[in-house]
C-alpha cells in the first residue's frame, strides 16, 4: 500500500526482455535505493506496484509481466526515462496523500495543460468506466502522484499542480498526448460493487431508498 506521495523521481538504467520474451526487466536508478531494500519488496513506480528482485546501492531491478504491460504506460519505458517513486507504506507513517494499492485502473492521456498563477493545471482524459469513479474534489492517483480532482466532465477530468508537485515529479512535463497511469480511489470502487446489486435490473435509486441506502426526499 502507497500514499501517492513522491519520494523521488528516478531515472531507468535498462529495460531488457525476460527470457520468455513477453515481460521486461527494468534496472531503475535513485537515491532512495541507498538504503537497503530487499527482495521482495515493493515499489511503486508511475503508480504501479512492482517488486524488487534485485538490489545493489543506488539502484533495484524489478520485473514487469505482460499483464501490467499491456495495462500501464510502462512497455513504453526507456534508459534515460525519469519515473515517480515510492516506497510502500509502513503502518507507522502518516497517511499524506491516499490510500493507493499501485494497481493501476486504465491509461489515460493528457488533453491540455497550462498555468494558473502558480499552479500548473493538467487536463486528462479517460473512459466512462473510470470517470465513474472520478468525483469533484475527490482523489485519484495520476502516475502514482496522490491528486485532488477540481473538476469532472464528460471526456475527462482536471487537476491541478502545486509548485512542490510540478518540481518533485515528472507530470509537469508531460503536455497533450502524454499517457498516464491511473488509479481511482479504492474507496469508491468497494462502495460501488457492493452497492450495485441493489440496481441488477435498473431500479437504481429506487432499490436504494427501499433499502434504507438513501434517504427520502
């Protein structure tokens, strides 16, 4: 479990093919692998959870099967690409950003950016089966950067970068056309499931209010 707060942005060494030749070995690069990091341990990376196999200071090398592959943005990886870094949550730590498991719901890509005073404001767009999720003033992990959501319309939704963000991770160069990974908030994806068998056949609100999960008018 990650908080979508960026640790570091590192930089990727490699990325060879694996012996089967449907996944990739990626050796990434950061002052954070300083530290000791063992086999086995995870690392969220562009916001998808991946696991160390091998550690040697300064750098790790993980492996990415042909399911992450063919559903993140990291088969477009390569030596000299910066990437969004965190370590996984201890249970100790505070909870900054979200709660974010690095299990990424859909790409989506970049329709406009620009600035606002201060603040650098990103345009993505995504597919109605994520924008479901996507709620005014709520969160999303974009890349795995934890994000309030100021806005949501038919084709995407708006962010908005604070200085330290659009210094400290790589969205801010990112401009239209830019993939991105993304992962809504768990939250509502539980919420959703375990209300939606109030509604099989359409009856919606109605089922709802019948069972006491909404509120009269």
């Amino acid at each position: 479990m990650f908080t979508g707060i960026i640790e570091e942005v590192g930089t990727v060494c490699a990325s060879t093919l694996l012996p089967s030749g449907q996944g990739r070995r990626l050796k990434l690069a950061a002052a954070i692998f300083d530290e000791e990091m063992a086999p086995g341990a995870s690392i969220c990376t562009d916001g998808v959870c991946l696991t160390a196999v091998r550690w040697q200071p300064g750098c790790i090398e993980v492996e990415v099967g042909p399911e992450t592959l063919s559903r993140t943005t990291l088969g477009m990886l390569g030596p000299g690409d910066r990437v969004n870094l965190e370590r996984a949550l201890r249970l100790s730590d505070r909870l900054g950003g979200h709660l974010v498991s690095g299990h990424v719901d859909g790409v989506g890509t970049v329709l406009d950016a620009g600035p606002r005073a201060e603040a650098w404001d990103v345009y993505i767009g995504a597919s109605p089966e994520l924008l479901r999720y996507v709620v005014d003033k709520g969160s999303i992990a974009v890349d795995g950067i934890s994000l309030t959501v100021n806005a949501v319309q038919d084709r995407g939704f708006f962010v908005s970068l604070v200085p330290h963000t659009q210094a400290r991770t790589t969205l801010r160069g990112k401009g239209p056309g830019g993939r991105v990974n993304l992962e809504v908030d768990i939250i509502g994806k539980y919420v959703h499931k375990l209300l939606s068998g109030y509604w099989p056949a359409g009856g919606g609100e109605a089922n709802l209010k019948e069972h006491g999960l909404v509120r009269p008018e």
